[in-house]
C-alpha cells in the first residue's frame, strides 16, 4: 500500500485496534505507542491490545499503561497489526473477526501478506523507522514523546545500535529523533540498565550454562523457565541474553534455550555466516530475520538441543 492508501484508511474510518507480537520488544512498542499518538491526533478511538505484558522497562515510554489493557470486546473499523511477520505472531485469536478489516505495517522479510492492506518494507531497520517515514513524509510534525518511541523501537531493532541494519541512513533518522526531542542517554539507561537484583541474578545463571559446540562455532546457554520462578524473576529478564551468545570470536550462531518439560525456545543469533532466520523457519511457527530469529520445538531440552545443532551444523558446512 501507498502512504496515501494509508492515509485514506485513516481518514474513512473511526475506530482502531493496534496489536503486535507476543514478547514484546521495544521495536513493537515505539511503533505501536507512534501510531496510537497519531490516531488520537486525528480525533479517533485508538485502542492497543498485546497478548503478552509490558516489559517494565518500556513503562516509561508515554501512553506505555494503554498496552496493559484486556482484550476489547467490540468490533473495530481497522486493526493495525505492526511488527509482526504472521498472524499466529499475534498469540491471540480472532483477529480477522476483530475489525472490518487488518493493516498490516512491518519490516520483517517473511512476512505472509495476511492483511487486507499491507505496508512491508524490508529495507527499513524496524519498523518504527517505517512509522517515522510516514510522518516526516507526510510533513506530520510530532511531540518529544512520539520521537522517544520512534528512537526506542530503532535502537532496540538495531541492538543498541550494534546490528548490521544499523546504516548512516539510519543513524540520520535517529539524529533527527533526537533533534525532536528524544533522550538518547535516558532512553538507553531505561531499556538497558535498568535491570532489577533478581534480573542480573538469573543472567548469572544462564551465563554459568555456557557451552560452546562444533569446533566453537556454536555458543549456548541455557535456561530451565522453572528458575525463573523459583528466583521470582521475570520472562523479560533473560532478554538481551542471545546477544551475548555471540560474542566469542570463533562463533557464528549463537543460541539460548529456555524450556519446560515438554518444550524448548530457541532464540537464535547469527554473526552472519548462517542465516538463522531461514533455520527458524524451518521449524513450524518459527521465523526471524537473518541474523536474530526464533523457533520452539515440541521436545525436551535433551531432545530439542542436538536437533537445532544437527541443522546449524548442516548450514555451516552448506
Ligand atoms: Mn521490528
């Protein structure tokens, strides 16, 4: 879709949902919190709905109480579906039900087409920088705070500004962004050192699982979700983790493993060599971008583990 199918879906319709994937990142977050501003801007009812909670390091983002609502019962004009490569993404059902129609605005390369309209850019670095696109190229002047979630969602899709998408082109957005008003400094010391005690103790934990595989080629740690508990941490606690996993010199494809019993999620990492995106893909429900993707297998961790290194130790030698 064109920026100005875009803005006549805007214009012709008064009621909006904005959903995104389950685990939210900040990516999801600053796209979705733009996009809400935008809406109510415009005068319309704007609602966001996410499956999974906020990470309580995005709680400082303005507008970031509207993702902790419940599901809302009535039937919208549009649902917004941002950030998300495949409704199964959502980890909410009924979403063709929820609007007259989906708009879909994403940047991740296996994206399925699923909505009525869909706004896919895979050359863009998240897709915040597809929002901010929208606005500045529609001459749509926005608030400090829309230019901190903008800011947010591209640096967290960039890894702090350490991924290969992290371009000049990139960086020129991100330094109008903070010309508009947003905080660099503050908006880093809130999503990447914010950590509580427990936190950091259950990265200690996973750090202490370190392995490498295949001629150290592969780095793992993994991670039992039942010591997420038994430390009183949270799910969101482990994250950033992955990136660590790849930052050994001989390593190409780095992996965290979290499970129960019955299942294992891998998230995958890659110095570029395996495109771990294709891995994940491989494996039902899974998907991801080159260098970062993310599968589950219906196995136990004894079971999932040498399966995932069977297939990267086939893409190494490929
Ligand atoms: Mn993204």
């Amino acid at each position: 879709m064109t920026w100005n199918e875009l803005n006549v879906v805007i214009e012709n319709n008064s009621s909006f949902l904005i959903s995104s994937h389950l685990s939210l990142d900040g990516d999801c977050v600053g796209s979705q919190l733009a996009l809400y501003w935008y809406l109510k801007d415009r005068g319309k009812q704007a609602c966001i709905y996410c499956v999974d909670p906020l990470p309580a390091k995005f709680s400082f983002l303005k507008n970031s109480e509207m993702l902790a609502g419940e599901k809302p019962s009535q039937q919208f004009d549009v649902l917004f579906i941002l950030d998300c490569s495949n409704q199964s993404r959502l980890g909410w059902e009924g979403s063709n039900e929820a609007a007259k129609q989906i708009v879909n605005i994403d940047h991740h390369r296996d994206n399925t087409r699923f909505g009525f309209q869909n706004y896919i850019d895979t050359a863009t670095a998240a897709t915040g920088e597809i929002i901010y696109r929208f606005f500045t190229e529609n001459n749509i002047d926005f608030p400090d705070h829309v230019a901190e979630s903008l800011y947010c969602a591209i640096m967290s899709d960039t890894g702090g500004f350490r991924f290969s998408n992290t371009t000049g082109k990139i960086l020129s957005v991100c330094a109008d962004l903070a010309n508009r008003g947003a905080d660099c400094s503050a908006i880093y010391e809130n999503v990447y050192a914010s950590h509580s005690q427990t936190g950091l103790l259950l990265q200690a934990r996973m750090w202490s699982t370190l392995t490498f595989h295949l001629e150290g080629k592969v780095c793992s740690m993994e991670l039992p979700l039942s010591v997420i508990d038994e430390l009183g941490a949270h799910h969101s606690d482990s994250e950033g983790m992955a990136d660590n996993t790849v930052t050994a010199k001989s390593v190409e494809v780095g992996i965290i493993c979290k499970h129960s019993p019955t299942q294992t999620h891998f998230s995958l990492r890659s110095k570029g060599l395996v495109d771990v995106g294709r891995v994940a893909q491989g494996i039902p429900g899974g998907g991801g971008h080159c260098c970062a993707a993310g599968c589950t297998i219906d196995q136990p961790y004894a079971l999932a583990m040498p399966k995932m290194l069977s297939i990267i130790d086939k893409e190494l030698r490929g």
